[in-house]
C-alpha cells in the first residue's frame, strides 16, 4: 500500500558513532541561536519563537517523548521540526516521517524548506555529515502502473478472444498510459495528464493481490523502485489521510517493534488540528451503493456482458452476481426510500434497523468466487479473482457490521450523495477517536510531535490533549512574531 515518487540526496557514508544525551539538543541550539548557523550562514533571521519550538522538538525526539506544540503564524515551525528531525534521523539511524494535511504544505516542506537544510547542513563544516539526507514521498499503492498489469491488459484488448473487455476508448487510453509508461520516471497517476478512465486504471494500477513480485523485473516496476528507495530515505513525507489509511489498515509494525508508520520510526505531524477528523474517518466505516455496484459489476455485468466471470466463470456463476447486483440495489434503495426521503443524513440509533438482504448473496458470489480460485490452474486468473474476493468480502462484513452495530463505540448514519442524490452511504465513526490515536500515535514507544498554529484555546491545550487522547503529551505554545497592530 506504499510507494513514493521522488528520492534526492546521496547516501550518508559517515559511521555513526554513539552520542552523549542532550548532544542533538546541543546542537540544534548552535544553529537556531541568536548569532547561530541559520543566522550566520543562511542570513536568516532569528527567531526566538523558533529557536524554542526546534529545541522542544530535538528535545522530544531525544527522548521519544510525544510532544504538542502551537506555534504561531510565522513562527518558521516547519525548519523548526525539520533540521532536528533530519539530524536526528540520521545519527540514530530511524526513518523520519512527517505528515501534514495539505498538499501545498507538502509542496513547500520539499521544495522549499528542506532545500534550505540541504543549504545549511552542505555549508557549515560541522553540519556537512548530514548534507546528504534523502527524501521520499509516500503515496498509496493504487497510485503506481503497474507494468505488469498493463503488459496483460495491452494484450487482453488485443486478442479476438478478449476483445469484449474493454471498449474502444478504454483501447485508446490503455494505448496511451503504455506510451506514458515508457517515458514517465515514477509511473505515478499524477503524473498522467489527462487522468486515465477509472475503470482503466483499475486494471493497470499496483493495488492489486496480483503483486507477488516473484514474477516481475523490479527494475521495470514502479512500486517495486519506489519502495526501496522509501525503505532507505531519512525522511518520509505523507498526507494524514494515508497515514490514518494505513495504520488503520494495519500496517504498523508487528509485535514489540517501535514506530508509528515504519519500523523504528519517529513523527512529526504538522496541521495537527485536522488530525480528530481525519482520523475519526479513517477509524470508521464508509461503504456505499456505487462502491458495490461498481464491485460486482466488474465481476460480471450482465447488461454489458463484461466482467471477470465472462471469462472464468459459469451462467449460474454470473447469474450470482446479478442476484447480488439486485439485492444490492434493492438494500440501498429501501434505506434511501425509508431513512432519507427528508434529509440527506440520519443517524442510526439501534442494531437490525432493517433486514440484511445482501450479505447473504454477498457471500455467495465470494464462495463462487472462493471455488473458482480452486479449480483455476491459470495464476493470473486466480489473482484476479481473488482481488475481487477480497474486495467483496470486506464490503459484506462492513455492511453486517453496520446493521449489527458491531462496534460499540461508533456512532453510524446513513448519507445521500452524488450529483443527483442517487448514492447511499453507510457510515460510522469512533464516538471518541481519543482511545485510537492514544493506541495508535501515543504509545507506540516513539517520538510523536503534532503541531499547528492552532491547537489551543489561546493559553492551554486541555480540549486537544483530550480529544487527541495525548494526555501524557509535554504540550507547549509559542505565539506569533508578527505584530499585528503595526
Ligand atoms: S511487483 Fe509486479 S505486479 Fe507488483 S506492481 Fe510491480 S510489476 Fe506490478
């Protein structure tokens, strides 16, 4: 589920040596101080705000202590969390993760403040061990082409035989990411333009069980590149929504191993007063009727005649999926017809609040599926359909999870969307997201600094601490240098 798109610097050949404590703490006070590095070398101005906020942070990740800190606009926080970080991250040897909200936050931490590290650490003799350091940008899996993917849609739309998979302008378009792919550096969505048809990119992109690797070149593989120069870089660059993805989806480290995102990890998440919302929806459920439809209809369709069982399966397999297509319109139509006909949301108060007409064909469309992986001796298709397996599974046990209100602590609403109105949604979210991001930030045994020019309610941060579950935070508020009077 993990990828980057761009890695700069060399590589750091200098041994590390072990370091008295208070030694980063030292050292950052040389750079930020009144007449420090940053000041003599970099001609920038000192800020005592600043200074503060990087000894705080150095401090914290010295320790792995967790650390909330409001800094006021123009307090320079980003070089203040960043020179420690990087320093940090390279004497211990620990990936640095930072994660903000924005992309034009992360657009100026990599084009802007970390070249001015870069700058600092390159000039000052002292400092020029960590001139080196290397970045990655983490983006989700799904983001990548997949060349082998692509390499088997290419000649599906070629052959007679499976011409019928996809439509003429798909033809064009799986034509034009391959020309793409030839040239493109990182194989990343954002970097097509215009952006594929969705449907096309669904079956070239990384995010799929057909990525074993065992049987691609990894110097053709985007991912497989990505991911490597991900697992070398000192600084890791991620937006909140895939942070709380991912942890949500399991993927911090095993057992007794240390670290939020990455083995050994230490944190900083900047535009922290996003993290209860983001959060909170990443904890929580969010299944809707297009999401299924759309699921199902790619195993089969019986209106177009397209899907996977056109290929794999038999009419009373396919005739299981129209049985669920039905009952899944059926299901999402009556809670639209009885719960929003009035409003587009309402809250759901209790447990079998209607009938569960489609887990059941669910089911039984995943337990076609399940015997056709068995009987299949062709490994791309049984890959295929299990990506379609594992999909519908997680959506039946969602939706049964959501009529029996099998999360206690969640609140569950249904919502209306779509141009039109005509999406159903089921969603639910952690009535207290505190007991999650205390599980899941604060006591995984490692530096966690969140910070914002907004977290307290001008003098304390009792309210964020609380709804953040970061009680066992140091918490500390810088104001703005800028006199706003004048
Ligand atoms: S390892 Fe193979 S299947 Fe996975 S993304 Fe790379 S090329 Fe695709």
């Amino acid at each position: 589920m993990i990828g980057f798109i761009e890695n700069s610097g060399g590589g750091n050949d200098t041994p590390n040596v072990d370091r008295p404590k208070g030694y980063l703490v030292d050292l950052i006070e040389s750079i930020f101080k009144q007449g420090g590095y940053l000041q003599t070398e970099m001609q920038l101005d000192h800020r005592p705000e600043q200074a503060a906020m990087a000894l705080s942070v150095a401090s914290s990740l010295e320790s792995d202590q967790p650390l909330l800190f409001e800094a006021g606009t123009g307090v320079g926080k980003s070089l203040a969390y960043l020179v420690p970080g990087i320093i940090h991250s390279i004497n211990s040897e620990r990936p640095f993760i930072i994660s903000s909200h924005t992309i034009s936050l992360q657009e100026q931490i990599r084009e802007k403040d970390l070249k001015i590290c870069r700058k600092l650490f390159t000039k000052v003799p002292e400092l020029r061990r960590y001139g080196a350091f290397k970045t990655a940008l983490m983006v989700g899996k799904g983001n990548y082409c997949c060349s082998t993917r692509l390499g088997n849609a290419l000649k599906d739309a070629q052959s007679s035989k499976q011409a019928e998979l996809f439509k003429n302008d798909e033809k064009a378009d799986l034509v034009r990411i391959a020309t793409w792919s030839a040239t493109t550096k990182n194989g990343v969505i954002q970097e097509l333009s215009p952006a594929p048809l969705p449907d096309v990119w669904d079956a070239v992109n990384a995010d799929s069980s057909t990525c074993s690797r065992k049987n691609c070149d990894p110097a053709t593989c985007f991912y497989q590149r990505a991911r490597k120069q991900l697992l070398s870089a000192n600084c890791v660059i991620v937006n909140h929504s895939l942070l709380f993805s991912l942890i949500n989806a399991g993927m911090q480290p095993e057992g007794d191993v240390r670290g939020i995102l990455l083995a050994d990890d230490f944190v900083v998440l900047d535009e922290a007063h996003r993290i209860p919302a983001i959060a909170t929806d990443h904890f929580g459920t969010h299944v809707s009727s297009f999401a299924v439809d759309r699921a199902l209809k790619r195993i089969y369709n019986q209106r177009t005649n397209r899907g996977s069982l056109r290929r794999h399966g038999q009419a009373w397999d396919q005739d299981a999926v129209t049985n669920a297509i039905d009952a899944a319109h059926e299901f999402f139509s009556y809670l639209g017809d009885t719960f929003l006909l009035k409003k587009p949301i309402q809250r759901i108060h209790k447990p079998d609040f209607c009938d569960n007409i489609l887990t059941g064909p669910l089911k039984e469309v995943a337990e076609r599926l399940g015997a056709l992986i068995q009987k299949s001796d062709d490994e791309r298709a049984q890959d295929e359909l299990r990506d379609h397996r594992r999909r519908i599974l997680s959506y039946r046990d969602a939706i049964n999870g959501f009529i029996t209100f099998a999360e206690e602590d969640h609140v569950q609403w249904l919502e209306r969307g779509g141009k039109k109105g005509q999406i159903i949604t089921l969603r639910s979210a952690p009535l207290d997201v505190a007991p999650y991001l205390r599980k899941h930030v604060f006591q995984r045994g490692t530096a966690a600094v969140l910070t914002s020019a907004t977290l307290s309610d001008g003098n304390h941060m009792h309210a964020f601490q609380e709804t953040v579950g970061g009680q066992v935070a140091e918490t500390e508020i810088v104001y703005s240098p800028f006199n706003y009077i004048r």
